[in-house]
C-alpha cells in the first residue's frame, strides 16, 4: 500500500513540475522570439536577440546537403565544405579563418544529408566583416588545381581515420545503405572512397554554382542585436548578391514500402565487444503526421534514454544481460527519421539472448504502453533541457537554421514545447506499434574476431543483395 502510495505521489509531483515548466515556457514564447524577413534577392533571415553580452552568432545555411548530390560525386558536398575556406577573389587560402580568429571569434562549418552550413562566433562590432566575408567566398570562390588536390587528400585521411579504422562506424554505415532501398540517406556524408578520390575542381565549381546562391540560404544571427540592424547590413552587404534563377525546390527518390527485416553482420579484431543495434525508418518532423514526431521524440525518451529507461532498467539493471543499452529517435532530417536501439553484452550473453532482451522490451511497449509517471519525467526533461538550451545563442541559432532549412517555420520551432505537452500515452503506444515494426529495420552486429578470422561485412536481405 505504502509503495502504491509514493508512486501516486511521485506521478502527481511529476506532473506539476511539467505543466510549472510549460507554463514557464508559454510565458517565454508567447511572444515569438525570432524576428524574420526576406531579402529581395530571395535569402531568408532570422534574427534573435538576446543582449546580455556584446556576442553575435552569425550563421549561413544552405538549402543543399549530401542527399542532393548527382549520382557518382559522393562526398561532393561535404568536400566543397571544406574548399570554402581556400581562396576567393578577396582572401587567400586560409585568410577567412586567420581573420575572424585576429578578430578574437571562431568559425567552422558542418555538413549534413540537408544542409550545408557555415558560422562564426564574434564580437558585435565585427559582424559587418563576418558578413562581408561570408558574402565574397558565396560567389566568389576561385579554387585552384593545388588546392582541390590537397583538400581532397584531407579527406581520403579524415575517411579513413573516422570510418576505415573505427569498425563501428564501418557498422554504422553498412547499415544506413541498407536501411534505404532508394533514397540518398543510404550514401554517407562524406562519401564512398572510391568516388572522393575521384572528385575533381570542376565537380566541385559545379556543385558550388548550382547550389550557392542568396536564394538558397538562410542567414541566421543570434545575439547582441536587434532586428533593424541585421536587416541594414544585410540588405548591405548579402542584398547586392543577384539571386540564382535555376535555383529549384528538392526533389529526392524516395522509399518504397520496406517489406522485410534486413541483417549486416560485420567482423573485425579491432572490435573490442561484441554489440547489437537496430535503425528503424520513421517519418520526420517534416513529413510526420500531426504529433507523430513529438510522440516519437517521447517514446524513444522512455525507452532508451539513459540509467532510467526502459532498456537499460530491464537490461542491465535487473536480468544483467548488457552492460550498456539505450536509444534514441532523430527525427530532424528532411525526408525520414529513424529510431535507434542497441546493446553491449554482458559477459557470457550470447548476442541473441541480448537481441531477444531488446525485442522483449519493444514488444511489452506495444502491447502495454507506459505509465504516465514515465510520460511526466520524459516531458519535464525535454522542457527543461529546451529552456536551457535557450540560453545559449549558438544553440539557437542551429535550432532556428535546421528547421528552417528542411523546410519547418520559426511558428513551428518555437511552439515545439507546447505540442510536446500534449503527448498523451495513447499516442507513444500508438507509434510504438505502427513503428517498431521489424519490417522497417536493419539490425547490425559487430563480432570481434581473431585477426586470421576477418569477415568484413556479411549482409543479409530479401532482395538478395550483398
């Protein structure tokens, strides 16, 4: 009795303290924080302010990612990433980097599946030459024979030494190219060997003119602003740049129906534990129905999200079959999500009892859902960890740009919080049994094996691809 009572207790305090966080949050957001409007050349911008100290974030995106790429120029993207930083009309190679650092900020730049993007972080007073910068190297790129061939090596040295030599990520991108029948997300972000030693200027200058253009970005700055002062320096100096009238929406191949479970097994000494993990496909945010991503986002925080989820209670807490176990939902792609499930064996687990232990933990899920002190927590967690974030203009700069580069609205970003406060438990079990569904999945294992006895990758599936 006394135990039936702390737990209604602990469910009610749960649920106090998420509904005193979204209160707190609808406060927050009552008022749309970012401030947004178009350049008449077409580039999209955001502004949020947040003035306590004299910092900027200023950040570039672009429409285009690794899943836009012509067929046979993988890693094309990712390797024009990386040429951006060389010389322009203006700078030397290197010179963008050495500048901003003389100025006392930082600079980098990522690539994604849908997004290619570039930031600084600097003093307020600078911004205008972050921008002037930012604006030269979007149309004035020059690349030179030496400087394609040199970057290209980098990255043949930044594949290998990431994927070749790490059997993980071997696994991990195994997986995701047979996770996809047709879709581009089965290809990686840096590309397949054999074609990044085969990039040349010329895929590179191509790629860059088709894709670079104030029409295909999203200028986004976070800090010490207002409004009214990014929108002059902008039309300024991004303003003058003539849109790119070939620009055109995206448009990928997209999936058939996955009708069958599919199986990559990959052996290798350099494998210190046997593991198991599974990717299922999902929708995204973008393409989910209403409130099917939150629930996911929810699910997937129960399930697999650290000590007190659901596989690692049941895994390693209580049978003591894993040492580790967990999981997650990314759902911030463009086209698809996926759900992520893994294990590490406890010693003298067989990988199939763990797999068995996974299936278990999914299937009660499905069959019973979860109680509403474990929809509570996962909610104030989310809550919480997104008012934290909102501290931090750098994060939110990303948070703004990623949405709004696969295709979300700032309405859409900002009110997150409130339509993940109205998940009910209905809805987790409903994804759950519409999702966990073997037919979407891929399941990997990783076998550490004496070096005489190497098995790079076996691969099992319906259409009888290997």
């Amino acid at each position: 009795m006394a135990a039936r009572v702390w737990a209604s207790l602990a469910t009610i305090l749960a649920i106090t303290m998420t509904l005193a966080l979204a209160h707190r949050l609808e406060a927050q957001t009552r008022e749309r924080r970012a401030s947004e409007f178009t350049l008449s050349n077409g580039m999209q911008v955001v502004v949020v302010p947040d003035h306590r100290a004299p910092v900027v974030t200023h950040m570039v995106w672009y429409r285009v990612g690794a899943a836009d790429e012509p067929p046979g120029v993988s890693g094309v993207a990712h390797f024009l990433e990386h040429l951006m930083f060389k010389s322009t009309e203006k700078l030397a190679s290197g010179e963008f980097s050495r500048i901003v650092s003389r100025m006392g900020g930082q600079d980098n730049a990522f690539t994604s599946q849908d997004a290619t993007a570039y930031f600084q972080r600097i003093a307020k007073d600078r911004l205008a030459k972050v921008m002037e910068m930012e604006a030269d190297r979007m149309v004035n790129l020059r690349l030179t024979e030496a400087e394609v061939l040199t970057e290209r090596e980098v990255i043949l040295e930044e594949r290998r030494s990431r994927v070749e030599n790490n059997p993980q990520a071997v696994l991990d991108e195994q997986m995701n190219a047979v996770l996809y029948y047709s879709h581009p997300y089965g290809i990686p972000v840096i590309g397949w060997e054999h074609e990044i030693a085969r990039l040349t200027r010329e895929d590179a200058l191509n790629f860059y003119k088709r894709h670079y253009a104030p029409n295909n970005a999203i200028l986004v700055v976070t800090g010490d602003v207002t409004p009214e002062e990014v929108r002059r320096l902008a039309e300024d100096i991004y303003g003058r740049i003539p849109p790119n009238p070939e620009i055109k929406p995206r448009k990928r191949p997209m999936e058939p129906e996955q009708r069958a479970a599919r199986r990559v097994e990959i052996k290798d000494p350099r494998a210190g534990k046997p593991s198991i993990q599974r990717y299922y496909v999902t929708p995204s945010y973008v393409t989910a129905e209403p409130g099917e991503a939150e629930a996911l986002d929810l699910l997937m925080k129960i399930t697999g999200s650290g000590a007190t989820s659901r596989l690692y209670q049941k895994l390693v807490a209580k049978d003591k079959v894993a040492s580790t176990a967990g999981g997650w939902y990314g759902g911030s792609s463009m086209d698809f999500g996926k759900i992520a499930v893994y294990a590490v064996p406890a010693d003298g687990v067989s990988l199939s009892e763990v797999e068995a232990a996974i299936d278990a933990v999914l299937a009660d899920i499905v069959a019973n859902g979860v109680t509403e002190a474990e929809l509570q927590r996962a909610k104030k967690s989310y809550l919480a960890e997104y008012i934290y974030e909102s501290d931090n203009q750098a994060t939110l700069a990303r948070r703004y740009g990623w949405g709004l580069v696969v295709g979300r609205t700032v309405e859409d970003i900002e009110s997150w919080p409130e339509r993940i406060s109205k998940v009910t438990r209905e809805d987790i079990q409903k994804v759950a049994a519409r999702y966990f569904d073997p037919r979407r999945s891929v399941t990997g294992t990783l076998l550490p094996v004496p070096p005489e006895g190497v098995e790079q990758t076996r691969t099992s599936a319906p259409n009888g691809r290997s």
